[in-house]
C-alpha cells in the first residue's frame, strides 16, 4: 500500500475529455460555425471568395478532440468560479447528433482554468496551454482567402 498515490489527480482518467476528430460534424465558437460537409470543413455564411484554411481547422480540431485534464475541482451545479462569466462557450456537434455544450472559466488571471462540459458532471481543471489556443482561435484565423491573385495585384 506504500505505493499507492493517495493523490486523486493520480487516480481520475485524465483523458476524460478526448473526443475522436472524425466524429466532430459542427464547431460553433463566438464569431463563427464550422460545418463539416464530407471530408472538408466550412464556415457557415462565408462568401464565395472564403473558405476554411485546412490546416487551421485541422489544428483547432487536434486541441479540442485532445482536451486532457489535470484534475478534478467539483461536482457541485453551482460551481462557476465565484460568480464570474465563463471566458469561453462553445458547442461540438457529433456524428451520432449529440452536441456538447463547453463552458470554460478562469479564477485568476495565471491560474488554471476549469471547464463544465454538458455530458460531466463534474468541474475539471485544465492547464492554460491547452485552452488559450482556443480564446486565440478566431474566424479570421480560419479563413483562407479565394480571390484571384491577379485581381488582387491590379487593386
């Protein structure tokens, strides 16, 4: 028994969160939706002359299908980081039509940040690493422009 961690961050499934990319079918984030159609991703209500970076989708897919935690910080309903308003909501469309709601809070400024997704009931904390990617991610960002080089070069 000596070798047993009595640490409960040694004992949770820290992969928790993992989802498998090819099941992901919508990503809707402030400022945009990413629609998947087939193989290839789109951003709902782009024009013609946009369409999404794939490697950019491609990235912000890896970070949200790869979410791992570092522990547990509760169970309690009312739990929202003393009140504040979550840094991030976002939703994930799955293949089988679930779709998961993410709340993402931050109690200090350095801190960790601890998220609540729709299908746990518990509170997790994740390192800043994993999910300032995703507060940086915006829909600019993912958009690749289509324009025709020569017209650009004649504006």
């Amino acid at each position: 028994t000596w070798e047993v961690s009595p640490r409960s961050e040694d004992w949770i499934d820290k992969g928790i969160l993992a989802l498998d990319a090819a099941e992901l079918t919508r990503v809707r984030m402030p400022g945009f939706t990413l629609q998947r159609n087939g193989d290839a991703w789109s951003l709902v209500d782009s024009s013609e002359e946009e369409s999404a970076h794939p490697e950019a989708v491609d990235r912000l897919l890896r970070q949200l299908a790869g979410l791992r935690i570092d522990s547990l910080a509760g169970t309690d309903p009312g739990f929202d980081q003393s009140g504040k308003q979550p840094v991030l909501e976002m939703e994930v469309g799955l293949r089988n039509g679930e779709t998961l709601s993410y709340r993402f809070f931050r109690a200090e400024e350095e801190g960790p940040f601890v998220l609540k997704r729709s299908d746990q009931e518990y509170f997790v904390e994740l390192p800043g690493y994993a999910v300032e990617p995703l507060l940086e991610t915006t829909r600019d960002g993912l958009v690749e422009s289509q324009q025709d080089p020569i017209q650009e070069a004649g504006s």
